[in-house]
C-alpha cells in the first residue's frame, strides 16, 4: 500500500471533501477522486461514501483512519531526522482567535521565521474554535480548554481586558464615573449568537443588555471603538495598535481571561512540533506582558 495514497486518505477524511482535499495537497480534484479510487481498489472495499453533505467514511474507511495516522507519525518521523541538522523547516499551521491572530501572532511568527529561517507560518484567524482532529492546524490557540478529544493542552498566559472608548468620543459624552452612567451610550460587542465560547461574553460585565453595534470579529469591534462609535470590552493588549483609546471604569470592570495551547495527542511523538509548540508559547507570553507593560496605569474610576 502507497504511503502517498494513505496521505490523500487522509486529507480527504478530515476534509469530507475531494476539493478540499486537493486544495490541502495542492493537486486538482480529479487527482485526487483517482487516487482514492486506487486506493479502495488495492484494499477491496469503498471507503467514502457521498452524501449531499461531502465524503463520508464507510466503516471500512474508519478503520483505515488509526493505521493510516500510524504511518503519517512514521513518515513525519523520519523526515525530521533527516532534516535534524538543517534546523526546523517547513510549515506551521496556527488556528488562534482573532485578538490572539491580528494583535500577537504576527510579531511571534517574525521571531520564529527569524529563528528558522526556513520555517512557513500560517496564522488562520476564526471566529470559532480550530478543528485540530481534522487537521484545520497544526495546532491551536484558545480562550478555555477543551474537554473533549485526544488532545495535549498547555495554559499559556492570562491577560486582561478593559472597558475602553475613544478619547475624542468621551470628549462629546459626560464622564463615567460609575457604571449607571453608562445608560446611553452606546455598546459595541459581539453578535450574541454568534460567541462561539462562554468566555467572550463580555457585556454582561458592564450590566448592559444589547450592544447597539456588534461583530464576530474582534479587530472589527476594536475598529469600531478607535472610530469613535461607541465603547467596548478591549484587550490591553491591544490598546498600543490603537492611540486615542482610553481605558475607563477600570476599577469596576475588569476582566482576565487565559489563553490555552491546544494541539493533537499524537503530535507529542514529533519533535519538530514540540520545540516550535514551546517557542510559541514562550513568543505568546513574552508578548502579552510586553504589550500589557506599555499601558499607563489608568485613573481609579471614570474617564
């Protein structure tokens, strides 16, 4: 049996799609239909079955998948030791979400493919959580720890958050003193039914019901409070991308949240993945607490 038909395997069950999975190989659909249909000739029994939704696993794909994810740990071990002398090259999949991805991965990604030169880093920004059992990552960034799963987790660091808005918006407003004067202004958060973890519902920490503009994005909320359109729930690690913003209230709301390492149980197996998951880890933390440090301390109470 061809390793390589196993890889294509592979990528088509965790994509359930032939496009999909052409799209992670880099190879057409038609490619990659041919190779499945040898590879379902060599073992004698279909392995997918299509359905309006994609490429299901028949119980005879399911049982190739464990063999087949034994191989690619073989494979990826054996291309590591031969490229143990040349330093760490190749890609790197992060899935983070998008606080983590616009405001702290770019400068971690600078210092590791200064550090490996060799090294291709991807940073997918969603605004849900990175399916690491299908492969979306190599690994992932989270706000909590998952509870499912064969999964390593690793807390990475706790960060802080706080009510913010725009200086030349509270220049036009009463000062906020306490959070009854937040009654009419106006709220800037996270589309409610789209908060893909408990841990982003943030307005209920200023006692306001309905935000009066909302995303799922969290660099689009940050936006809209450096424009001047309201306030909103910020990352202090975030404030230095955005002069103007003044953080208000912070005696009476303030938030810590953690941010988690998640990667596939497997994995552990690759030392490749290890060494690059702790100098994520270090980058991470190291870049929180120093764009945390370079906040002024804000005034107890209001604006």
């Amino acid at each position: 049996m061809d390793w390589d038909d196993l890889r294509i395997f592979l990528a088509v069950a965790r994509t359930e799609s032939l496009s999909g999975a052409g799209r992670r190989l880099a190879m057409d659909a038609s490619t990659v239909g041919r190779r499945i249909a040898r590879l379902e000739a060599a073992v004698g029994a279909a392995l997918f079955l299509k359905t309006p939704q994609g490429y299901a696993l028949t119980a005879e794909g399911a049982r190739l998948v464990a063999p087949s994810e034994a191989a690619e740990l073989a494979a990826t071990a054996a291309s590591e030791a031969v490229r143990a002398e040349a330093g760490i090259t190749g890609q790197l999949r992060i899935g983070a979400p998008d606080g983590c991805a616009n405001y702290l991965l770019p400068q971690v990604a600078r210092d590791l493919c200064d550090a490996h030169p060799g090294l291709e880093v991807q940073i997918v920004a969603l605004p849900r959580v990175v399916n690491l059992t299908r492969r979306e990552a190599d690994m992932a960034i989270a706000v909590s720890p998952p509870d499912t799963g064969r999964l390593l987790v690793q807390r990475l660091v706790d960060y802080q958050l706080h009510l913010a808005g725009h200086r030349d918006y509270l220049a036009r407003h009463p000062p906020l003193r306490d959070l009854a004067d937040l009654k009419g202004h106006r709220m800037i958060s996270y589309i409610p039914d789209m908060i893909f973890d408990r841990e982003l519902d943030y307005l209920s920490a200023t006692g306001m019901e309905v935000a009066q503009i909302s995303s799922n994005s969290v660099a689009v909320q940050m936006q809209a409070v450096r424009a001047g359109a309201g306030l909103g729930i910020v990352h202090d690690f975030a404030v230095p991308f955005a002069p103007g913003l003044q953080r208000i209230l912070t005696d009476r709301i303030a938030l810590r949240r953690s941010f988690w390492l998640i990667r596939h149980a497997d994995d552990r197996a690759s030392r490749r993945l290890s060494l690059l998951a702790d100098a994520l880890a270090q980058g991470i933390r190291a870049e929180v607490l120093r764009l945390e440090g370079l906040l002024a301390p804000c005034p107890v109470g209001g604006t």
